[in-house]
C-alpha cells in the first residue's frame, strides 16, 4: 500500500534527524508516491490527493511545516503525454 510506505519512510527520515540540525532533503519519485509522500505529510485523505492534482515529471512538491498543502506544488509543467 502506498500509503503505508509513504508514512514509513517519513518516519524513518525523521529517525534520522538530529532536531538540532535543519533539515533539507531532495527525494525524487514517481507521480503517485510522491502524492502519497504529499497526503502523508499533511495528514490528508489519500483517495482525496489522487483527484486534487497531477504530479508530473520534473515537477516539484515542497513538503514543509512552513508551508501549507495547497501552496506544495511549487513547479508545474505543462506534460505533453501523446
């Protein structure tokens, strides 16, 4: 479940994480688990991420507790899929 293993590995960077130090990471994913890294962060519905937008390639979600969810997707562009 992608789910699942989106919370896992949110978990596990946070394990990780000395709360002295800022952190900053670059993960690079496919479309559908990077909305579940997005859902996950936020605590928001799955089912209600997949319809809310497209990820496509080369696009960007900043994941920050500074940030709000609807101000995430920071890079979009236009996909050409034939």
């Amino acid at each position: 479940d992608l789910i699942e293993r989106a919370n896992k590995l949110l978990l596990h960077i946070h394990s990780l994480h000395s709360p002295s130090t800022p952190l900053s990471i670059l993960l690079v994913t496919h479309g559908d688990f990077g909305k579940m890294l997005y859902a996950a962060f936020y605590k928001l519905s799955w089912q209600d991420v997949l319809r809310q937008f497209h990820f496509g390639n080369s696009e960007i979600l900043l994941l920050s507790k500074d940030s709000s969810p609807d101000k995430a997707h920071v890079f979009e562009i236009q996909q050409y899929n034939p």
